[in-house]
C-alpha cells in the first residue's frame, strides 16, 4: 500500500489506511512509537494498560483459590 506525505500545519503528515489500523488494533489517539532502523521509518504501537476488568474477562483458566503457608512468624506478627 503506498500513501504519500503531505503537509499538516508547519509539520509533514503521513495518513494510515483505516485498514491497516484495523490490522494494528489501533486507532485516532492511540499512542505510537516511531524510530528509523536501517533506514526505514518504523511505527510501533504502544501497548494499552488494561484494566483489572479487562484482563479478568479475558481469563479463561481454572482457578481455585486457597491458603499458602508462608512459614513460621519471625518476628512480632501478630495473628
């Protein structure tokens, strides 16, 4: 796919196809990384924080919870 470089106030601007951002899972304000290795313009988006709702819904394993020893009490702990 091949866009083209444009002027964008006192900046230039390259527009991304809403296919390819799709692709990406990105979109408008999402933040990305860019740097130049070898030459090439690379753009690499920046992971999103997910909330602990998010990652909890995406959890499909078993889990049970229980108790684990953390040995005996070495100094004045109190139980």
């Amino acid at each position: 796919m091949y866009t083209t470089i444009q002027k964008w106030g006192n900046s230039q601007a390259v527009r991304i196809p809403k296919a390819i951002l799709e692709m990406l899972e990105i979109g408008e304000n999402d933040k990305v990384e860019m740097k130049v290795h070898d030459g090439n313009l690379v753009i690499i988006p920046v992971k999103k924080h997910k909330t602990l709702k998010e990652r909890i819904a995406e959890y499909e394993g078993d889990y049970q919870c229980g108790e684990w020893d953390t040995g005996k009490p070495k100094g004045k702990e109190e139980f």
